[in-house]
C-alpha cells in the first residue's frame, strides 16, 4: 500500500526546478535500464548511499527500492525489495527521516557484492 498523503514519484521523474534537481542528477548517474524496459536507473551502493545523504539534506523520503545484480554483463532483478510506508500519526518529516534509514539499512546489508545494484522510490518534498 502506497503512502495516502504523499505523491509518489519514480526517481527519474522528479520535477525540474525544484531542489531536488540535484538528487535527479545524481540518480541519472546510474545505469539506464531502459534495455529491460525499466524508465529507472540502478545505482551502486556508494552512489545509493550518497543520494540517501542528499535526501536528508532535502527532507525527500523514500519509498523503497529493488536491488538488482549485474550478471554477464546484464543487469537482472533479484526479487529482493524494501518499502517504507507512513505510520499512522506520522508527520511528513518524521516518515522521511525513518525511511532514509530504513532504506540505508537495507541497502548497507543487502548490498554486499559489488555487482549488486538499487532502484529508489522516492517521495516529493
């Protein structure tokens, strides 16, 4: 179930001219994966983990994400996946915070292999 008070947006698809051009840049970094039909950018950890820091800086929470594996030069879904959803009660600003480190979490502990990959949800600021 996705988060009733705040729109949801795919990493690639955040609006121009608002703060979070830098978090677009960063993200569109990544690999492409338009050759699996995906309009979404896989990360390597230390880019996931940098853009994690920037979206504390820009209080962007994020959703979730799927981690995928590069494999004879072709990058697969492992079907391992996180998602954060706003607790009852929960203001905007607590949510994003607990979902950084919710998704930080899993990325430090899930990505132990360097061909290892992300995708992140994010959620407007």
């Amino acid at each position: 179930m996705r988060i009733r008070l705040l729109p949801v947006i795919r990493a690639n698809g955040i609006e121009k001219g608002k703060k979070t051009l830098n978090i677009e840049q960063e993200i569109q970094k990544g690999i492409y994966l338009e050759n699996i039909g995906i309009n979404e950018y896989a990360l390597t950890k230390k880019q996931a983990l940098f853009i994690l820091e920037l979206c504390k800086k820009e209080k962007v929470g994020i959703l979730g994400g799927d981690i995928l594996e590069l494999v004879n030069n072709e990058i697969k879904y492992t079907y391992s996946n996180w998602y954060c959803n706003r607790n009852e009660n929960e203001s905007e600003l607590n949510f994003c915070f607990r979902s950084i480190d919710y998704a930080e979490q899993y990325i430090v502990n899930t990505m132990q292999n360097k061909n290892f990959y992300t995708t992140l949800v994010l959620t407007e600021n």
